[in-house]
C-alpha cells in the first residue's frame, strides 16, 4: 500500500482568512467605538429598515462572530489544527451569511457587498479542495493536495 505525503498547509488561504477577518475586526470596531458611523462615513439613515438606532450592535457582531470567526479559521489553518477546513468552511458561511443579512435587511446593495460575497466563495472553494477524499476503488481517504 502505497503511503501518501504529509497534507501540506493551506497558507493561501490562512492568509486571505486573516486579512478578511482583520478588516472586520477594524471596520467592526470602528463601528464599536463611534456607532454613529461617521469614522467609516456611513449615516445613521441607511440603517432605517433596520431595527437598529446605531452600529453598535452590528459593529459588535462584525467583530466578534465574523472577524472572530475568521481570524480563528486563518490561525487553525496556518497552524493545521484538528478540523481546521471544517472551521475555515464555517468562517466562509458566517461570512457569506453576514453580507446576505446585511443587504437584506438594508434592502440596498451597496458596492462592498459583492466583493465580499465573492471573497466568501473564494474561501470556501479554496478550503473545500482540501476536504479527505477516498481513493479510486471507494477504500480509505486520500487528503487533497494542499497548497
């Protein structure tokens, strides 16, 4: 039986992880901080449809479940711990999630949304080629090769 290398780490994407999840932890603080928007120059109107009055609340979600989720996910993956795809698979779906909920519920799509749509997919398409596979004749899992 022929044996297979050691899985190599996912750097590419333990990096676009940690970028992602440092910008909303940024941008989610800054809305922390100053919940009327004004540092990152958003108005307290496009919140309306909205049951919010502030940022606060989303600043607070922005940076702790979606940057914390992804930084968690970049760290798992660059130090491969155990189930690290699956974590990195779930960051990619709270990110995905969280830019689905925000233009529903402002009801307006506003130009970063898509490209962080898009860079939830990206994640998600990188970490899933990683998934264990099984061989050609159905036996065992072969790990994907790892980049």
């Amino acid at each position: 039986m022929k044996r297979t290398a050691p899985p190599q780490r996912l750097h590419g994407p333990a990096i676009l992880f940690l970028l992602t999840g440092l910008a909303a932890v940024i941008g989610g603080g800054l809305l922390v901080v100053r919940p009327d928007g004004g540092w990152l120059g958003m108005s307290r109107t496009l919140l309306e449809p909205t049951p919010f009055g502030s940022f606060l609340i989303p600043g607070l979600v922005l940076t702790l479940v979606v940057g914390g989720s992804q930084v968690a996910a970049g760290l798992a993956l660059a130090q491969r711990r155990k189930n690290d795809v699956q974590l990195a698979l779930g960051a990619a779906l709270v990110l995905a999630g969280w830019i689905a909920i925000q233009a529903l519920m402002l009801g307006v799509i506003i130009w970063l949304q898509p490209l962080i749509f898009l860079i939830a997919i990206l994640e998600a398409g990188m970490t899933a080629s990683a998934l264990p596979r099984k061989d050609r004749r159905g036996r065992g899992h072969v790990r994907a090769s790892r980049a």
